[in-house]
C-alpha cells in the first residue's frame, strides 16, 4: 500500500486525523528503517569478531607451549649508575628539544 497516493496535500479536505495518520506512518516506517540498518551493522561487527577471534586464538597457542623463564632476583644498580642514567636523561631530553639549547658536558666523576 502506497500512503502517498492516498493523501492529496493540495487539497484543503484532507482532515487533522488523516495528516497525523501519515505522518505516523511515515515515522514508524523511518524508525523500522533505521533500526533494521542498525542491527544488520551489529550483527556483521559480531561476525566480524568471531571470525577474528579464530584467527588470534591459533597463535596464542602457538605463544603458551614457549618455555617462561622467571627471574628470580633483579640485577642490582649502584647509585652512581642510576645518577649517570638519570644524567644522561636529562641530556637527551635538552638536546632533543628544538628550542637551540646548546648543551654542554663537563665531565662524569666516579668514585
């Protein structure tokens, strides 16, 4: 059934009820129209992500029969290794900026 061959606008007999009957329609068929493109994008994301799903499964097996060695004790730094590190931060951070810093470095001392 076509509604816009049954209402004629140009004439001036078409009642309120007629018009809010159309203008009814009109909104649920858009509202079934935009639900129905929704729920075909979701269920094509859903598929999409068991497709996907299958394919990063295979190498996580692949990943776990890999043998997991557990460090025990972390190697220990010095202090004066962890203030040379922090040093040589601090330089890189100054040469890496663009601002024409020119930086200059005397000397390292241990000990």
């Amino acid at each position: 059934m076509n509604y816009l061959l049954d209402i004629d606008f140009t004439s001036r007999t078409n009642d309120f009820g007629e018009k809010m009957a159309f203008g009814a329609t009109t909104f649920i068929i858009g509202l079934l129209a935009v639900f129905s493109v929704l729920i075909i994008i979701w269920l094509c994301l859903v598929l999409l992500k068991v497709c996907l799903q299958g394919v990063s499964t295979g190498k996580k097996t692949e990943s776990e029969k890999a043998p997991v060695q557990v460090v025990t004790q972390a190697p220990t730094a010095s202090k004066d290794d962890e203030i040379i590190v922090a040093i040589a931060a601090a330089i890189a951070a100054a040469e890496s900026e663009s601002s024409g810093l020119k930086f200059r470095v005397v000397s390292f001392r241990r000990k």
